[in-house]
C-alpha cells in the first residue's frame, strides 16, 4: 500500500483483495472510507450489513469494530481521514454516494507526485462531496438459543425455502411458539422480520453484481420482483434500483458532507 505523509488530512493506498475473502475484526485510529474503485466491497459492523459496488463508499468513525470482504475480485482504495485534520465528524457508519467527481478525486488523490498544497485543495472538495445517503443497514442477528440457530442456519442456507416456522420446528425439535419467543428474545424481532432481513442481506451481493430483479427476487424465495422490491424498499428505505444506482439514490440534503 502507498503512504502518504502527514502533510494533509488522508492518507489513501491500494489493497487488492479476492473473492470471498475477509479481513478480520479490527478498527483504526483514523475515520475510514471503505470504497472498492473495482469490484465490491462488503462491510460488516455488528450484525450490521453493507455491500458496496463503486458507486457507494462506506464512513466508518474511528474506533468502531468493523471488518471488510469482497463480493468478487475486488480493489479497494484505503482511505483514512486523520480526526484532527478532518470536518466530517458523523458518530456512525453512514452510506456515501460516489459520484463520478468525487471517484476522480479519489483515484487523483491515490497517485504520487501531488504537491501539498494540491493535496490540501483536492481533500477540502473531496470531503464537501460526501454526500451521505439516508438508508437503514440490514441487521441478521444470529438468535442464541441453539433451536433457533438450527432454523436460522438453514434460512441463510436457503433463504428461499419457504417453509413455515412450525415446519422448521419440527426438524430442530421445537415448537413454533418455543421458536417464535426465541427470536424476539434474542434478535429483537419476529421470525418473519428476521428472514425478510435475512433474504435481504443475501439479495445484496446479487444486485451488486447486476442480475436482473426478477431473477434475484426468486433466488431469495420472492414469487415477485415488485413483491421483493415493496420488502427491500420498507426495511431499507429506499428501493434497490436506488440503492445501488449513482444518478437515482434517494439522500439527505448535501450539506458539504459535515455534521
């Protein structure tokens, strides 16, 4: 990875990673911009999920408990914004739209050669280009209770079987009430909650990679691509075609990318 020294707010390098791999668990001294200038990126914070194509980026706080993977083939840009040097001071990992300006300023920024004083212009209007994006992450808690874990297990599996949670029961040896009580107690949320996330979160790298809704929608067990589309747009808040498109996303008012 190439470094840069400390005579601006980012240091920026270049990390190939292959598919399917992950990094582990760790944080950094430094906010984070998690951006794949190819491929796609996969974030995990928590039972928290984002997968991010080339036009969206991830903010990551410093300090917070993360790790990245690639969806395919991926090359990310490792981007840190020092905290004292930085004005973006979002508390929590929010969505970043990557519109072709800002993506240009990145790979400019990537290169050697750059004097100070342009690396100090270039980051000012790369940080007023963080235009955040109002999206709810998609959260699969992994219930404790080992019954529900068996029935959770086999939905992430499969997540189009379409078997109901007293059909599940029967193979793990539970009642449907005794599964029912263990998701709300565990994951904060009923079973049928649970799998629409679920289904959600393995529809993820599938839009990513471009297939067509009608095909996604029936791999993650939808008969209908409006059917799949009405779930992802209720739990997200907007729907896939915006949550992934760099012309279409529905965001917050772009207020030079600051708290």
């Amino acid at each position: 990875m190439s470094q840069y020294g400390q005579t601006g707010a980012m240091l920026l390098g270049d990390l190939p990673i292959s598919a399917g791999a992950w990094f582990p668990w760790h944080e950094h001294p430094a906010h984070q911009l998690v951006w794949a200038a190819r491929g796609v990126a996969a974030v995990m914070v928590g039972d928290a999920q984002w997968v991010l194509p080339s036009t969206r980026a991830l903010w990551i706080p410093v300090g917070v408990w993360h790790r990245t993977g690639a969806v395919g083939h991926t090359e990310l840009r490792g981007i840190y914004a020092y905290p004292d040097q930085c004005p973006v001071d979002w508390p929590a990992p929010r969505i970043v739209i990557v519109r072709p300006l800002l993506r240009e300023l990145l790979e400019h920024l990537s290169a050697d050669g750059i004097s100070d004083d342009a690396r100090r212009r270039a980051e000012a209007v790369a940080f007023d280009l963080l235009e955040p994006m109002d999206v709810a992450p998609i959260v699969v808690p992994a219930p404790a209770d080992p019954r529900a874990k068996d029935v959770a297990d086999a939905v992430l599996a499969d997540p189009a079987d379409s078997r109901s949670l007293a059909e599940l029961g029967r193979e793990v040896g539970a009642s449907e009430r005794t599964l029912a009580r263990a998701f709300v107690r565990d994951c904060r949320m009923t079973f049928g909650t649970w799998r629409t996330q679920a289904r959600l979160r393995a529809a993820l790298p599938l839009l990513a990679q471009g297939l067509p809704m009608t095909t996604v929608a029936h791999r993650i067990g939808y008969a209908t691509a409006s059917a799949f589309v009405a779930a992802f747009r209720r739990a997200v808040g907007v729907p896939p075609g915006a949550y992934f498109s760099a012309t279409k996303a529905a965001t917050s008012p772009p207020a030079s990318g600051r708290s």
